[in-house]
C-alpha cells in the first residue's frame, strides 16, 4: 500500500512539474487512494490552513519573547555648524536594559492564549481534510457508478437495434404491423437519449473530480478499482461517544474555549499593576562653552525599578473583560450547538446507512434471482429452444440487476463515508 501511494505520488508530482509531459497521455487511471492523495496535497483551503498553523506557531514563539529581558542600543552623530566659535561633532551612545517582573498575568495568557489558538488552527486544518477527502470520495464513485451506467446503456442501446432489426425482418414477412415497427423505433430513439445523457454525466462527475484534484481540465481521469465496500456493523451509542472525543469541531471549539478564558485574563492585567527593572548606560560628547571651546566626555548608569498601576483608565479595562467574556459566552453556546449538530448528523448518517445496507441485501437478492434465470436461459438456448435475442435480453435483465446492485453499494459507502466523517474520520 505505502509503495502504491509513493508511486502515485511520484507520478502525479511528475504531472504537476512538467506539465507539457502529460500532453501524451490524456487518459489518466487513478484510484481512489491515489485520488485522496492528491486531492489533500494540492487543495488551495488546505495549504492556506497549513500556513495558518505556521503563522499560529510563529504567534507563540513572539509571545514567549516576553519573559526575556530587552536589551536596546541606541546612538546619535550631530555635527553643529555656526553655532559656536569652532564646529563640533557630537556624539550620544545609549543602551537600556529592561526586564518585567509582573505585567499583572499578561504574559503568561498570552503564552497560553497562542497555544490554544494554535489548537484551533490544526483542529480547522484537520476539519477541511476530513471534508475534502469526502468529497473526493464522492466524486469517485460517483464517476465510477456514471462509467457503470453509460456501460449499461450502451448495452441497452445495442439491444434495442438488435430487437429493431429482428422486427425489420419479421415486417419483411408480414409478420410485424407498422405500429410495432414505430414503436420499436420510438423506444431506440428513447435509449438513444438516454445513453447521451449518461455520457453527460460521466462529463460531469470527471469534470467534478478533476477540480477537486485541481488537475488540467484537458486531464481525461478514468476511475478505477470499482465500487469494492466490506459491510460491518456498527454501534450507535459508541460512535456518538467517538465523535464527542474525534471530531474536529469539538476540540475545536474545547481550545477555543480556554483561549477566550485567557483572552479574559489578559483583558483584566489592563487595570493590574506592572513592575520592572531597568539598567540604562549614556555615553556622550557635549560642547564646553569656554572661551575656546572644546569637547568634554561624559558617561554615567542609571539602575531603577519601576512600578506603575491604572488607577482609573475610564473603565477601559473593564470594557474590555466584558468584551472577552461575552465572547466565551458565545464560543460556549457555539460549541453546544456544534454538539448538538453533530449528534444529529451521526444518527442520520446511522439511519442513512442502515437503508443502505437493507437496499443491498435486496439487490443481491434480485442478482441471484437474474443470474439463475439466465443460467435456465443460456441452458435452453445450446438446446435450440431459445433465440439468441432471448439469451440477450435475459443477460440484459442481469446486467441491470447488476447495475443495481452497484448502485446499492454505492449508497453504502456513500453513507458508511459520512457516517465514518460524523465520528472524525473517512
């Protein structure tokens, strides 16, 4: 399987970089891993979310910045003309050295409050990639059931000649009235369409999965593989306990959360007080006013400790906790709902797949059905008792028994896909 992916990826790699290479080869036979794979490498929301979670990592490295002291170095050059008897260049040289000590909690939230922010970046980031590897899902079988439906219309559509003909033949022999032969030729002409909007549709699920891929539209993608699926069973009660702990949207919103618990605490440090130390050094050159003027150099240090407190800012402070708190309020309330959301769409998506699993047994039931009536027919047709228009339409009516069989199977992976999404994964 790992060298399966490496190959698709080596090969798709191959397509993106040299793209005039590929005008070769139109027809492109991709699976549904390699479809996956690609789909999740190139999509535009998710190499932006990727960059969201660098930009959030690069947000907790500034924040922990603070705990360090600020060492500044700062120096100025004037040259004073005309001023005194002789010009003078000037020189100031400074360096301040700064450590906090208490910013009243503000730095230590804000530490947290970019991680837990980081938290919500990778759990957006891992929200679209489940979303797209469903849609793409999708896609893909929902091309592949188009392939499969084209398929069964062309045979339908060659049968329907077939049965014109033999009636052609009969009329020939006055055996067939006009009105026959008419509707002959109203139900071909009805396959006809039919088959053409069946190709319509393989357009449109190939045009549907090449954007997904964010492939070149001249690309012509041929699923393949099938429509494979392994019935299991599933438990209701489990699979909701599952998603509370998987999904995306709740680690989501539980990181969200203690970020706006953080962003309150650093809303309060406004109105708390602040201490540090602080250690400046002042080297400079200044004129000396004499009856010849000259420079004298003068340095010195300044080390002092500094308490400051806001003692009224207007309400500034406390404005802004009732901003930060209004916003948890509605994080919480967001995060109910997402729980609520969430519990529903798993049940429908449970009931969704347990339709799908009764529409197989069914169909399988109605594929063996049609498979012995065409064993009894292909019998009877090596004894001479049937014709061979016979032994076609009764493999027809198998084949459209197949068909829908694999429909059936499609809506079970369909709806095993979205029931698998609704617990946190694909």
């Amino acid at each position: 399987m790992f060298r399966r992916y490496l190959r698709a990826a080596a090969y798709f790699l191959f397509a993106v970089i040299f793209p005039s290479a590929m005008a070769w080869a139109q027809d492109l036979p991709i699976s549904l891993e390699e479809a996956i794979l690609v789909g999740l490498r190139d999509n535009r929301v998710i190499l932006l979310k990727e960059e969201e979670i660098k930009k959030a990592k690069a947000r907790v490295a500034e924040s922990h910045a603070d705990l360090f002291p600020t060492l500044t170095l700062a120096g100025t050059w004037s040259y004073t003309r005309g001023y005194y008897s002789k010009d003078l260049a000037q020189t100031n040289s400074q360096i301040s050295l700064k450590q906090y000590f208490y910013t009243g909690g503000r730095i230590f939230n804000t530490i947290k409050y970019n991680g837990y922010s980081f938290e919500v970046a990778k759990a957006l980031l891992d929200k679209e990639k489940i979303e797209t590897a469903l849609k793409i899902k999708e896609a893909f079988y929902t091309l592949i059931l188009a392939q499969d439906f084209a398929s069964l219309n062309k045979l339908l559509l060659d049968n329907g000649r077939e049965h014109l003909s033999y009636i052609l033949e009969k009329q020939k022999f006055g055996e067939a009235s006009d009105s026959v032969v008419l509707n002959s030729r109203a139900s071909l002409s009805d396959l006809e369409k039919v088959y053409e909007i069946s190709l319509s549709q393989v357009v449109s699920a190939k045009e549907s999965l090449t954007n997904l891929l964010y492939l070149d539209k001249d690309v012509n993608i041929v699923a393949t593989g099938g429509i494979l699926y392994e019935e299991s069973e599933v438990a209701l009660d489990q699979s909701l306990l599952k998603a509370i702990e998987e999904r995306p949207e709740i680690k989501q919103y539980a990181a969200q959360v203690n970020a706006d618990r953080s962003a309150i605490e650093i809303a309060k440090s406004g109105g708390r007080p602040t201490v540090y130390a602080s250690w400046d050094y002042y080297s400079r050159s200044h004129a000396v006013t004499t009856t010849v003027n000259t420079q004298d150099w003068n340095d010195y240090n300044v080390l002092g400790a500094t308490f400051s407190w806001p003692v009224f800012d207007g309400w500034k402070a406390k404005a802004k906790v009732e901003q930060a708190v209004f916003d948890l309020k509605k994080t919480q309330l967001l995060r109910e709902k997402a729980i609520k959301d969430i519990i529903l769409e798993l049940k429908d998506a449970y009931l969704a797949l347990k339709d799908a699993i009764a529409k197989i047994k069914l169909s399988q039931s109605e594929l063996k059905m049609y498979a012995d009536n065409l064993r009894v027919v292909n019998e009877k047709y090596k004894k001479g008792e049937l014709s061979l228009l016979d032994k076609n339409d009764a493999g027809i009516k198998y084949a459209v028994a197949g068909f829908n069989q694999n429909q059936a199977a499609y809506d079970y992976i369909l709806a095993k896909a979205r029931f698998d999404k609704a617990t946190g994964g694909i």
